[in-house]
C-alpha cells in the first residue's frame, strides 16, 4: 500500500508538472504579452442615435488618402484601441479595439490619428487638430461579432483641439 502511494503521487506530480509546462510554453507564444491602451485626445459625440440603442458604432473618415505612405489624414473613431506589445517592443498589427455602446441616442468615441507605413508599425496615435468639415462614415452594429452593419451613415464634424460633435445622417 505504501508503495502505490508514493507511486500515485510521483504519478500526480509528473501530472502537475507537465501542465504547468505546457502552460507557460503556450503562453509565452502569444502574439503580444502587453497590452497598452493608446493614448488620444481627440473625442467625437454622435447624436440622433436614438433608433440604435444598445448597438455598437464606429466611424472612420472618409476619404482616407495615402494610407500606405502615412500622407494624408487617417481619422478612426472607436470606443477604445490598445497596442500590443512583445517582451515591450510594438507588434505591427497587433491592435484590440473596443467598440463603443449607443446610449440614450448618442454616443462618444475616441478619435485617433492612424500612421500606416511600412517602415514603421501601424500606430494609433494622438488627434488635437482644428480640422473643418471632416466627413466620418459611420457605421452601427448589432453586436462586435455582426459580418456586416445594421445601418449606416456620415457626420460632418468640425474639430476644436480634436474635440468635435455632430448629427448622424442615415444613408
């Protein structure tokens, strides 16, 4: 009997032990292990969302330029976008995006200035510009697993230190 309890307990602890390393070996092959929220000070109010309650939305400007070369404006608005970061280098492509929920008709998003290159990693960055008549398309979904929007529109916004607001106008 004593020799099948030490048996079973070197038995559950080469158990234990395989577990706990094929855990960290999973873990340590993510494509990010840091995520750190990008910083902005721009903001975009949405009104006239009353029809959409509950949805989530995004906005991107229209029009969008060079987006290869990093020329030209590239304006997003989301509820939140984080960079991830490997052993604390960023990880081209590695971005988490949360969407914003409407409530009470209206909503507020983080707007971000995009720089895409391909020298350097896509980065979501600070907007505090004074831009007029920034046309955004906007989009509105069900939920964050939706293929494809419930409706969708455009605001025309005039920005003050990246803060601005607008009517949403259903296409």
């Amino acid at each position: 009997m004593k020799t099948f309890k030490v048996i079973f307990g070197v038995f559950a602890l080469a158990i234990t032990i395989g577990l706990f390393v094929s855990c960290v070996k999973e873990e340590s092959n993510h494509y990010y292990d840091e995520l750190r929220e990008a910083v902005t000070q721009g903001q975009l109010v949405i009104t006239g969302l009353e029809n959409y309650n509950g949805k989530i939305i995004t906005a991107t400007r229209a029009g969008l330029g060079d987006t290869v070369t990093g020329n030209g404006d590239y304006f997003v608005a989301f509820g939140q976008v984080s960079h991830g970061y490997l052993r604390g280098e960023l990880v081209n492509g590695a971005v988490k995006i949360t969407n914003a929920k409407i409530t009470d008709g209206q909503v507020t998003l983080k707007v971000y200035n995009v720089i895409i290159s391909r020298t350097i990693p896509t980065f979501y960055g600070n907007y505090n510009g004074n831009d007029k008549n920034v046309l955004f398309n906007v989009y509105i979904y069900i939920t964050d697993d939706d293929y494809g929007p419930t409706a969708e529109g455009t605001i025309t916004v005039d920005f003050t230190d990246g803060i601005g607001s607008g009517q949403f106008v259903l296409n």
